[in-house]
C-alpha cells in the first residue's frame, strides 16, 4: 500500500512519471466542496450573541428543534448500542457479520461492551431518575445526558457528515503545502494540521480531534504527529470560551483573557511535543493504511503550485456524491453507537469521582504552596481546580465561580481551557480512537500543559488585575 502510494518526485522521475490531473473535473471537485468546507467549518459567523462557525449553527439549531426528545432520543441509542452486540455474539448475523463496517462497530470485546451497558444503564437511570444520586443528579449523569450528550449528537451529526468537504477533496492537501515550512520546524507537524486546530478555534475541540482521528487512520499523520495534534491542538473555541469567562464573572476581560490562553497554549504546543510521552512516539504511519502523504515540493515549481497539484490529485480520487456521503454517513453512525455510550459511561464516573468523593481535594494539596508561592489569593480554594479539570473542561469553571479574587477566577478560567486534556470528552474521543495513546499518558501530558502554562498565566494576570 505504502509503495503504491509513492509520489513520482519521491521515485525519483517525478516529471517522467507525472499524470496531468489539470481537467475541469478536477478543479471543480477541488474548488467547490473546498470552499463550501471553509465556509462551514472554518469562517466565523455571529450567531446568537457569539461567533461560531457554519456548522455550529446547524448543530445549535437541530439541538432547539429537539430539546425535549434529544436526551430520549439518544437514550435509544445508548440502549441499542449495547443490545445490538448482545445479539451480533450470539446470533452472529449475516448482515452484520459480512459487513467489515458493521462488524468492526457491533461485533466487539467484552470491555467495549461492558462499557456501552454501563453507559445506556446510567442514561436509562438518569432518564427515569431512578437509582442512587450520585448517578442521576444534575452535576453527574444529569449533566452528562441533558448538557453533553446532546451537544455532542447534534454537533456530530453535521461535523460528521460535512467534514468529507475539508478532508476528500484536496483542501488539507493544499493548506497542507503552503504551511508546511512555518508547522513543521515549529511544531514538528504537517502543514495540514493546521486545519485541525482552525475547525477547534472556530467551532469545537471534538470537531478537531475527529479530524485528526480520520487523518491518523486514512494515512496522513503519523503516530506522533496525531498524538501532538490532538493532545495540542484540539483548543477550545472562541464560543466556549466566553462561555467560561461569562461564568466565572469576567466578561470585560475577554480580549486579554483570550491573548492569554493563546500565548500560553502556543508555548505549550512548542514544548510538549519535543518531551516524552509525545516525543517518544513512533513516527510510523497507521498499519492498515500506510503513508499517504507527500508535502515535499518538486524543484521548479513553487508551493503554491505543487500544493494545487497535490489537491487535484485527490480530488481526482472522488468517484462521486455517493461515496463521499456514505463515508460521511458510517462516521456519524461510529460516533452514535460506538463514541457517546462510552462519553456517558466514562464522562458520568468522571463526575461523580469529581463532584462527591475528595479525589482531586487531597490530590491538590501539594499544589497550595506553589499557588501561594505564585502571590495567587485563596490559593487552597483555588487549588483543585488546577486538576479537576481533567474530569470535565467546565469543573473548574464551577470551582472557580466561588471564589472572590478577580485574579485567582482570571488564572482558574485560563487554565482550564489551556489544560486541552479532559476525559468526559476529549479523553475519551482519544481513548476509543486508533491513535495510540493511553489514558496514563493522557494525564501526563495534561499535567505537563498545566505546569508550562500555568506560571505564563499568572504572570500576564498580575500585570493585567
């Protein structure tokens, strides 16, 4: 797989070897879903009082229609996806069974269905509010069934199907191309990670992971660059952003707040990916698919051109809407089945480790000093919520909102979105994809971007309150 997909220039006769894909078939294929992707996932747009993207809109819209039957609806799901793989074990289906989609979504270990039982059980126990508290209350099960899940189902549903357009049609190809030389010698990436984190910036951080997680999987990053670029550039957008500043009760703070959180995390992602866990990653392609990329630009032309060339050429691979749509169509039903059971499952225990036993209380104790040390007030309050982050991105938010130093809510605030690392979302996006990371290195990496971060915050925040 990996020689047939050489490039000519990396045979060696490039121009011997070179197919004209210049037909108006192709610049079609490559112009219009390329720019329809940017619209939708790349330009910002207001929208009710707050910039988002195209495809935020569509999610926001969708989840008003169906507030009251959303929770109930995904509790089907949540159901079903633990049942179907009862039935596929033991009956063993020929439609299942002779399907490799299919089979690989339902026809899975003991583990995988454990967790979607646990999952639908505690959907089922939150729904019916039966069961301990724990499980079904607001800030556990409650949260993650009638705030997270929701969000996530309508968000997937049109990331999944239109994020064929950034990725099928030779838009990362090209972007790829022309930023390779500024991505790579900085953040050891290719250049097309970038789109990774614009699709984060401007809409969510789970659209950029599931972007990352397809370009891992179809070939085009490595090991290590997926992991970096997941663990680094899956940022939390503008939108949610001022949703935690408003929360925390500094709103007139926004600009600086922001300025903040993207010098902090660019510093991180500088540092992180050059010490381990993440530099000691295999620069090795994804087995089943091989290396399907090639940024290197031929001699005599210059970037722009090669990266117009390289688009072309994947977009002369696009047979038609069909397959474009059923791809798009498989992705949305992996994330229903396969990703949210776990969310709930994983996501509820999460919150309840966080909200009802002292877990992060005495994990934090040590960090007090430090924050005293930093001239940080209420330092002992503030302290968990420098590591509770790791349950869920808005805990600290919830911590900090209790707190009445403007400083110490600015530096709580900032940090949390810095951090990147929470298992009720993106942990668990990570933890069920094919990249290979672990949930041990995820709370490595989480609290290397918290040491790094964190004196870069407090240092602008002194100067700024």
């Amino acid at each position: 797989m990996e020689a047939k997909q050489k490039s000519s220039l990396e045979r060696g006769q490039w121009e011997q070897d070179r197919v004209d894909y210049r037909t108006k078939r192709n610049y079609f294929w490559f112009i219009v879903p390329s720019l329809l992707g940017v619209l939708l996932f790349l330009f910002p747009i207001p929208y009710g009082g707050k910039i988002t993207i195209g495809v935020g809109v569509m999610a926001e819209t969708i989840q008003a229609i169906l507030e009251p039957i959303l929770p109930g609806l995904m509790t089907g799901i949540l159901v079903l996806s633990a049942v179907i793989p009862i039935f596929a074990k033991s009956i063993k289906p020929k439609v299942i069974m002779n399907s490799p989609f299919m089979k690989q979504l339902f026809y899975i270990n003991t583990f995988w269905m454990i967790t979607r039982m646990i999952g639908a059980l505690f959907a089922l126990m939150t729904i019916f509010a039966v069961g301990p508290l724990i499980i079904t209350s607001d800030v556990t099960g409650g949260t993650m069934l009638y705030a997270l899940v929701p969000v996530l189902a309508a968000w997937f549903l049109f990331a999944g199907v239109l994020m064929p357009l950034l990725m099928q049609f030779g838009l990362m190809d090209f972007i790829g191309t022309m930023l390779r030389k500024v991505m790579r010698p900085v953040f050891k990436l290719p250049g097309r990670s970038s789109i990774d984190a614009l699709a984060s910036w401007m809409g969510a951080g789970t659209v950029g992971v599931l972007i990352t997680t397809k370009q891992y999987e179809e070939g085009y990053y490595t090991k290590r660059e997926a992991s970096i670029i997941a663990t680094n550039f899956s940022i939390n957008s503008i939108a949610f952003s001022l949703v935690v500043i408003s929360f925390i009760g500094l709103e007139e703070y926004f600009v600086p707040f922001y300025l903040t959180v993207v010098v902090a995390g660019l510093v991180a992602a500088f540092i992180c990916p050059r010490i381990p866990p993440l530099s000691r990653k295999a620069d090795t392609y994804y087995e089943e698919t091989g290396k399907q990329i090639s940024e290197n630009t031929p001699k005599g032309m210059s970037n722009f051109q090669w990266g117009v060339e390289r688009a072309l050429e994947k977009a002369s691979e696009v047979k038609g809407i069909k397959q474009v749509s059923k791809q798009g169509l498989q992705t949305v039903l992996d994330i229903y089945f396969a990703l949210i059971p776990l969310v709930m499952a994983l996501g509820t225990i999460a919150l309840i480790i966080a909200e009802f036993t002292p877990f992060f209380t005495y994990l934090s104790m040590p960090i007090v000093p430090v924050l005293q040390w930093m001239q940080i007030p209420e330092a002992a309050q503030a302290a968990p919520a420098m590591l509770v982050g790791f349950a869920d991105m808005f805990l600290p938010a919830v911590i900090g909102a209790g707190i009445e130093s403007e400083l110490t809510r600015f530096i709580i605030a900032a940090i949390s979105l810095t951090q990147l690392i929470y298992m009720s979302e993106i942990g668990i996006l990570l933890v069920k994809s094919k990249i290979p990371i672990s949930v041990w290195e995820l709370a490595i990496i989480f609290i290397q971007r918290t040491i790094i971060t964190l004196p870069i915050i407090v240092v602008i925040a002194h100067f700024i309150l």
